[in-house]
C-alpha cells in the first residue's frame, strides 16, 4: 500500500515538473513575442495573434495582462476607441487588489488617457479613483498622486466645475513640490492664475501670483520655455485688465525667452507672441511699430493653424482701419492666408495618400508571409492542400479587392471635401462687401464698424468651419446670418429673411457638415432676386425629424425656370453630391406658384 502512495506521489511530481518546464518555455516564447511587438509596430497585430495562440489557463497572469494590453495598443493606433478601451479594463483587471509592478500603472494610465480622448469623463473619474486606491498604500507615491490630481483638475475644469478644479490643482502642487518637479509645479501655478482671473473673479490673487512667478530666478537653458509661459499668460491677464502698456511689456519678455528656448517646435509660439504685440501695440496706438511685428511673423514658419490665421487677418484689418483705411491691403492679406491653406490642405491630402499606399504595401506584405506560413503547414498535411490553397487565395482577393473600393471611396470624399472647401467664400463677394464698407466709412462711421465687426466674425467663422468636418448648428446659422446681413447691405435692403428652427432640444448638441445652406441662399440673391420689382423674401426651415435635419429654403424670387436653364453654381452641385452620399437622397428643387422656388434636402447630423 505504501508502495502505490510513493509511486503515485513520484508521478504527481513529474507530471508537475513537466507541466511547469512546458510553462516556462511557453512564457519565454510569449514574451520573446511581446517584444517583437513592441519594437515591430507594423506587425504588432501578427505577433500578439501568435502570442495569443500559445497562451493557456495556466499561463501567468502578467502575461496574460500584457498580451491584452497590447490588443488595447494597436485598436487604439487604428482609432478603434470601443475595442481598445475592451482590452485596455482587461489588462488592469488583472491588478486586483493592489498594484505590484510598474507596468500595470502603464496600463492603467493609458485607459485614463483614452477616456479623457473621448471625453467620457465619467469614466475617466472613475479610472482615476480606482488607479488612486491601488497605489495610495504604496510608499514614494508622490508622482502618480500628481498624476491623478492633475488629470482631475482637468476633467472638472472641461465639466465647467472651476472650484472643483482648483481643489484638485492646488492638491497637484502639493505633490510637485514633494517631488521636486519644476516644471510642472510652476505650469500648476500659471494654470491657478488663469482658473482665478477668467473664472473665479479673483483677479488681484491672479495678478499677485504671475507677478511672484515673474520674479523667479530661472535662468537654465531648459527653463526658458517655462520663462515664456509665465510672461505670456501674465500679458494675458494685462490685456485682459485693458493694462496695454504692461502687457506689451510682458509679451516683449515673452519673446525674448522663446528665442533662447532649445525646442524646434516654438515656431508657433513665437509667430503667437508676436501676434499679440502687435495687438497690445495697436490698443496703445502705435500702428508703426505694430505693423513691424506683424511683418515680422512672416519671418518665422507659416502655421495652418485656425487661432493664429483668425488673430493675424484680425490684427491686419484694425491696423488698416484704423491708419489708412486701405482695404484692398486686407483682402490681399485674406486672398494670401486663403491660398496657403489650400496648399497646405493638399500637402496633407498627399502626404495621407502616400501614407495609406505604405500602409497597404505592408498589410500586402503581411498577408503574403501569412499566406507563405500557411502553405508550410498544408505541405505536412497534403489531402487538405486544395482546401486551404483555395480558401487562402478566395480571402487574398476579397481582401484586396474591398480594400481599393475603399481606397477609391476615401480618396474621392478626400477630393470633395477639397472642392467644397474652396467654394466656401466667393470673391466676387468679398471684393463687394469690401468696397460696400469702405463706402459706409465716409457716410457713416459707427454703421461701418458694426459691419466690419460683422464681416470679421463672418471671416473667422469661415475659417474655424473649414478646417471640421462636422460644426455646430448655432456657427452654422451665425455664418448665414452674417452672410445674410452683409448682402443686405450690398443690395440696399432688397430682401429680407427668416430661419426657423423645430423639435431642437438644445441647439449646441447638433452638429452638421459646414456651407451646405449658404449657397442655396446665395442663389436666390444672385438669380432669384435678379429682376424683381418688389420685396424678396428668404424663408430657411431647420426641422429635426429622426436621424436627419430636414431643410427648407423658399424665395419669393423669379423662379426656377428663368435661372439659366437650371445651371447652377458648381458648389450646389457639389452639395447635391454630397447630401446624396451621406444621407441617401436627392436635392429637390420646385417651383412655387405664382413665383418663387423650394428646395429641400435631407442634412445628416452628429450628436457631441
């Protein structure tokens, strides 16, 4: 009896000494493949399949949390939010009760991230309290406290809760100051100021605390940066307090450090300082010197980016008010910012069609080592070699054949999107509204102001939708109003106009692709109202009904059937394209008796 109970045991313990020899060889090719993964991002998928194949219910956990991590990795990289925040809570629900390696907080911080990209704060939040009781036990946990508090600071500061905000800032700084880190305790500090200053109303604790931060001796090459930051955000506040002098003053400093700061990326923020300058300088009257700064952002590398192009268009046409009242200099400037966009827009059309063909040439390549992978193993097993031959070569050329109907469909949405972008504002109506408000000047100052005032934010709205592809209703309207306004002081107050809204909940949740109703409108000014010998009038009908906006545009105008044969623009053509691909359906037009004409069309929206 004995005899059986050692021979048992004996066999229990090779058994086990086999199965944990097979483990650990298994766990060295898992993580022999992990790294493969790591440093091959374009096979990053291939190697953690095979990782996966390999993994087993006895596989350790860390493996297992790191082979899902790294799924949450690569849907994250292809943009596949729902799929990477799957894997990203299966990689931490392996942490349990406690954290116990440095790569779970990675984990950890990348699911934060990837909710506060989507701006699912709730979640966020929620991520956040969970990561917080896992290393609130742990000794030297300074830097991911400050992690945590600096993540609520902002997601109650995007929430609009600014006191709560600041509670969790100040908590962030306590926990700088403890790890000594600099830079992100002074920035802590700027971002208190302007949470005080633009929300709280405590303006002179704001003042006070960029002051302190002004007089900080900072003088390492590495700190520059941080020098800059300090003086701008105090100029801020200047202007903001109408203190123009001081804010010139601070911006100058600002400019200064920027140039001594080592990062090739400061181009933008030195063009953004000098923009400013010049708008403190023009505040104080010193057009001259203001123009200087103005022509000196051209120095420095041009940006696309919206905020600049807006402020500098801004700057010019005050400065051109306000000296010589020259507006043909501003339409120049416009036609010039106008073109380098465009340029610009087709670089980045470019340099994503040369990126998409890279990316199909390795996929290609990817499924050729595939396909040469499973050939091998077929050749073990010849009666199945037709089988898998067959079914191999069937999914190759589905594959390649959905994948160029694809490519066609994004490159001709590409090309359209292009196409409406540069019939956004005609020429022939800015040159109009231009000399329009140029001839108000000497009739009627204060008349010509609230137009130009108008024709700026017509401009500026004009911009910012150009570079979205969906906008909110509320821009949208404000653009065809403004654009509306502005025609009527073309034509002397030949039409008048209404838009109306229905079944609207709240109007900043809906947003639409931007100028599919400006030119519609626009042809019932240029050829509806051509030759009319009364009041024309522009009814616009925003109705939501189920997944679209329903849109109604009528004009009591000469109809039809007298506009050129139905030659309209190519932007309406454009738009009638458009509204077929996304939303199904056909731009109606139709005549209204005794004159006038209707169009309707279907708009699909998105709810942010």
């Amino acid at each position: 009896m004995n005899k059986i109970k050692v021979i048992i045991y004996l066999l229990i313990f090779i058994i086990s000494c086999k199965s944990n020899r097979s483990n650990n060889v298994n766990s060295k090719k898992i993580n022999t493949l992990h790294r493969k993964a790591i440093k091959n991002k374009d096979s990053l998928l291939y190697y953690i399949k095979q990782a996966k194949k390999i993994i087993t219910n006895t596989t350790v956990d860390t493996i297992k949390a790191e082979n899902n991590f790294l799924y949450g990795y690569y849907f994250s990289g292809i943009k596949n939010k729902d799929s990477s925040l799957y894997y990203y809570n299966k990689a931490i629900s392996y942490s349990k009760d406690s954290i116990t390696r440095k790569r779970e907080k990675v984990y950890h911080r990348f699911l934060i991230e990837s909710y506060f990209n989507n701006n699912d704060f709730l979640n966020v939040l929620g991520a956040l309290n969970k990561f917080e009781k896992l290393i609130i036990s742990q000794k030297n946990n300074y830097k991911y406290l400050a992690y945590v508090n600096d993540y609520k600071q902002s997601v109650y500061f995007d929430l609009k809760k600014y006191d709560t905000s600041l509670y969790f800032n100040k908590k962030a700084i306590e926990n700088y100051i403890l790890i000594k880190d600099t830079v992100n305790l002074i920035n802590g500090l700027i971002f208190q100021a302007k949470i005080n200053y633009n929300y709280l109303n405590n303006k002179k604790l704001s003042i006070n605390l960029l002051d302190s931060l002004s007089k900080l001796d900072i003088n390492s090459q590495e700190n520059f940066y941080l020098k800059h930051q300090i003086f701008y955000n105090y100029a801020e506040i200047n202007f903001k307090n109408k203190n123009y002098k001081r804010a010139y003053t601070n911006y100058l400093k600002s400019i200064n450090f920027i140039k001594k700061s080592p990062f090739e990326d400061d181009i933008y923020l030195k063009n953004l300082s000098y923009e400013k300058t010049a708008e403190s300088l023009i505040k104080l009257k010193k057009y001259k010197l203001a123009k200087q700064y103005l022509d000196s952002v051209k120095i420095f590398k041009k940006h696309t980016d919206t905020e600049l192009i807006n402020i500098d268009l801004l700057n010019r046409l005050e400065l051109s008010f306000k000296t010589n009242k020259d507006f043909n200099l501003v339409k120049r400037e416009y036609d010039s910012l106008s073109n380098y966009i465009l340029k610009e827009k087709k670089n980045r059309i470019n340099k994503d069609f040369i990126a998409l063909k890279e990316s199909n040439l390795k996929e290609k390549e990817l499924l050729i080592s595939n396909q040469k992978h499973t050939i091998e193993k077929i050749n073990l097993k010849r009666n199945q070699l037709l089988l898998f031959l067959s079914l191999g070569l069937g999914l190759l050329f589905t594959i390649l054949f959905f994948r160029h109907k694809k490519v066609e469909f994004t490159k001709n949405k590409i090309f359209m999107k292009q196409r409406l972008f540069r019939s956004q504002m005609n020429p022939h109506f800015t040159s109009n509204i231009l000399i329009n408000i140029q001839d108000l000047i000497y009739k009627d100052t204060k008349l010509a102001d609230q137009y130009l005032l108008k024709f700026s934010r017509l401009l500026r709205l004009t911009l910012e939708n150009s570079m979205e592809d969906y906008v909110q209703i509320e821009k949208e309207i404000e653009v065809l109003t403004k654009y509306l306004d502005l025609q009527k002081l073309r034509f002397d107050t030949k039409f008048v106009y209404n838009i109306n809204l229905a079944n609207f909940d709240d109007l900043e949740l809906y947003h639409i692709p931007p100028m599919l109703l400006q030119p519609f409108v626009e042809n019932a000014i240029k050829h509806g109202f051509r030759n009319i010998d009364y009041l024309g009038k522009i009814d616009v009908f925003l109705i939501l009904n189920g997944n679209f906006i329903h849109c109604l545009i009528k004009d009591n105008g000469c109809g039809i059937s007298s506009v050129d044969n139905k030659a309209y623009s190519a932007s309406i053509k454009l738009i009638q394209e458009i509204v077929l691909i996304l939303s199904k359906s056909n731009v109606k037009f139709k005549s209204i008796k005794p004159n006038g004409t209707e169009v309707s069309f279907k708009i699909p929206y998105r709810i942010k």
